[in-house]
C-alpha cells in the first residue's frame, strides 16, 4: 500500500535540504469554538519542524501533492500520546487516485516507529475530508522506548490528472496518562464477529441537529433520532459518547432529491477522540432515499489490543465523532440542501449468532503499542498466515482425495 510512494519520498526529502525551516505564527482564539489555532509551516522531511506541543490546540499548515511535512513532537514514557493530522479539501474537488495521506512517527534519528497510516481521498468528486493519528502508548519498548523529542511526518501522494491545489491540514497532539491499575484486556469472548444489527428504534421524537463543519464544532448527539439538511459537497460533524462495552450504531438516511446517480455519493464516517480513523462506509445516490450504516466492535473492549483496525480503533471509551458528506455531484443542476435523518443507538456488547462458522483471527499487541503508529499489517499478516493455513489443509485433502482415486483405479 505504501511502498508505491517510497521513490517519492527520497526525491522530496533530498529536495528538502535546500527549503528553508518552518517558523511558527501567534496562536489566536477560532471564533466560537473555543478552540486555539496557530498556524506553522511543517520543515522537509528529516528536518526539524516546529514543536506541536500537547493540549487542547490546533495547528494549521497547507499541505501540497507530494509534500513531505515534519514537525516535532515531545513525548515521555509514562503518558499516551496521540498526534493526528486532519485534511480538508476543497467541497467538489477531484483528487487522484493515487492522492491521499500518509502520517507516521519517526525518532529524530529518522527511525520509524511503527508502519505508517495511509488514507485515500474518495474519487469521483468525493473528496471528503480525511483524519488520521499516530500513536505512543505508555510503557512503549523498542527503538522509540525512551522519552524525548520525536518527529510526526505528514506525507501527500500524487495528485495524478487530480486537483492539485494544497489542502487546508489541522494538526493535534493530546496526551493523556493511562488509569492507575488499568486491568488487563478481557479474555477472547470467542469466535465470531460483532453484531451489526442495531437496537431497537427509540419510540422518542426526531430532533433538529445542525452537524459541524468539522470536528473542533461538532454537535452533540446521543441515542435516538436527529434531522439535519446537507448541500452536496458538504461534511457534517457529530459527536457522541460511547461508554465502556457498548457497540454504536448509526444510520443517516438522505432523502428524496432529483440528480444524477453518483457511485460514492454519501457517506458515513467514524472517528476516535483523538481523530483517528476507525471505519468509512459509502453508498450510492441517484435522488431516491439512501441510506449508509455502520456498527462497531465494543468501546474499550477485548480487541483494544488485537484484532483488526475497527477493535483497535474503538480501544477507548468516550467521545467518537459521526462524518455525514454528501458528494458535490450529487447536485446536478441544483445546489439546495438535502434532508438527512441520523439514527444513533448504544447497545451492550453481542456477537452475531453463527457467526462461530467463520474462522477468527488473533494476534499479539499492536506495533503501535510497542511504541509507535498503529497500522493495519498486524491483522494482514495475521489473515495471510490463516489464508497460507487454509492453503495447506486444502493441498493435504486434495492430496489424499488423488491416493485414494489411484488405489480405486488400481484394484
């Protein structure tokens, strides 16, 4: 996935030699959010950029196709430490295919810590804004194991026939200090997978929301039902709190709306606390009701530390933000708005009945809670050595099915 911009990288970061290390503006109040902002001008890669420091601010850079961006961050053995990058592009712009992030933590000798987190801009006028983090966990061992300054790289692909306008980029870092006596993970609950199938509708009545445009002015939703209005090319941000062992669920449903069909026309998106990626799900649109759903493993709960990118990326308990986009295509000959109705339901922790059928996957921590990002070649190698098992059992049958044919045809 991420070896095609190797090349890449060792153009822009010899380039980068010659270009002229960051500096950092004052930090202003964004108005209404509460939220500090402060824009910084990321140095080349293996360069030092400016220091993210960890709280409750923004920072904002731009972020152009094949741009390698570093900054620095401090980071100590005894707190978790989440750096994330948020990328908004222009509503309506088409990026390429090959266009996306990649974010990744490195000591300041230049050592990864862990295999980056890549993300893809959705084609076909989607391109819906993209957030991921790295990660550095408490306790963390291996190279990127001591305290000290680390290096957070933002990395953009090609733009390839896209847009190749430099994109708006927000960068946080939060730190947080693990609960005193945290408890080990729970045992593996058995086989299967987690239900999709959401609780109950609540009887309660439809409430208005108007969705943020991003993830500092989310509004607040829980357990029910809510109604908005999206334009095409919009993103709408939600918040809600998921406690320890429930599963969310969500539904939005766009309403009836004469246009063109388009393939990835909505979307439903889910982000941790920290802006980390932890599900993406799309649907088609043509003007009729559509609707996009997603459910997820439970909050904080046995594959936190295992388990694919959903389990790890539901390892917390508290607030995840819900993305509702409408793609800019959508529009057709109109630009008005479209009604969305965003169902969100909380349930108890349950597996899918049968599910024990399918084999499950297991593995040992994550590499980012040996230090460093959080990615998804765990659980792939994981999948490939079930697949090379799988491969093996059916060769064995195949082969005693074949002795068996040659001694019936010799008797």
């Amino acid at each position: 996935m991420y070896g095609g911009w190797a090349g890449l990288r060792t153009v822009v970061a010899a380039v980068g030699a010659l270009t002229v290390t960051a500096a950092a503006s004052p930090a202003r109040a964004d108005g209404g959010t509460g939220v500090r902002t402060q824009a910084v001008h990321g140095a080349p890669e293996g360069a030092d950029g400016p220091l993210l420091e960890a709280g409750g601010r923004t920072y904002t850079d731009r972020l152009a196709p094949g741009e390698h961006k570093s900054y620095r961050v401090r980071l100590d053995t005894s707190s978790d430490a989440y750096v994330s990058a948020v990328v908004l592009p222009r509503p309506g712009s088409t990026m390429g295919l090959r266009d996306g992030i990649d974010v990744s933590l490195r000591a300041a000798d230049g050592t990864p810590c862990g295999p980056a987190r890549h993300r893809s801009f959705l084609s076909e006028g989607g391109a819906y804004p993209l957030a991921d983090h790295v990660e550095h966990l408490a306790g963390a061992g291996g190279a990127c194991g001591a305290a000290g300054i680390y290096r957070f790289v933002v990395a953009r692909g090609d733009a390839d026939g896209g847009d190749a306008a430099p994109v708006p980029l927000e960068l946080r870092h939060t730190s947080e200090r693990p609960a005193a006596g945290s408890p080990a993970p729970d045992p593996d609950p058995g086989p299967g997978s987690w239900s999709s199938q959401p609780p109950s509708a609540s009887a309660g009545p439809v409430r208005g929301v108007t969705g943020g445009s991003g993830f500092d002015d989310a509004a607040q939703v829980g357990g029910g039902t809510w109604q908005d209005r999206i334009r095409p090319g919009e993103t709408r941000f939600y918040r809600v709190t998921v406690p320890a062992g429930q599963q969310l669920f969500a539904k939005a449903t766009f309403g009836k709306a004469p246009g063109p069909y388009v393939a990835n026309g909505v979307r439903l998106g889910l982000n941790d606390a920290a802006r980390g990626h932890v599900m993406n799900r799309t649907g088609a649109y043509g003007g009729d009701p559509a609707t996009v759903a997603l459910a997820t493993p439970p909050a904080a709960g046995p594959g936190a530390l295992r388990g694919g990118e959903a389990e790890r990326g539901m390892g917390r308990a508290g607030w995840y933000f819900l993305q509702v986009s409408l793609n800019a295509k959508a529009a057709g000959a109109r630009s008005g708005p479209v009604p969305v109705r965003l169902a969100v339901g909380l349930a108890a922790a349950r597996k899918d009945a049968g599910a024990g059928l399918l084999p499950r996957v297991l593995g040992g921590r994550p590499a980012a809670a040996h230090g460093g990002t959080a990615g998804g070649g765990g659980w792939l190698r994981a999948f490939g050595y079930t697949g090379v098992g799988v491969g093996a059992a059916l060769l064995l049958g195949l082969g005693g099915w074949v002795l068996l044919a040659r001694r019936a045809g010799g008797r």
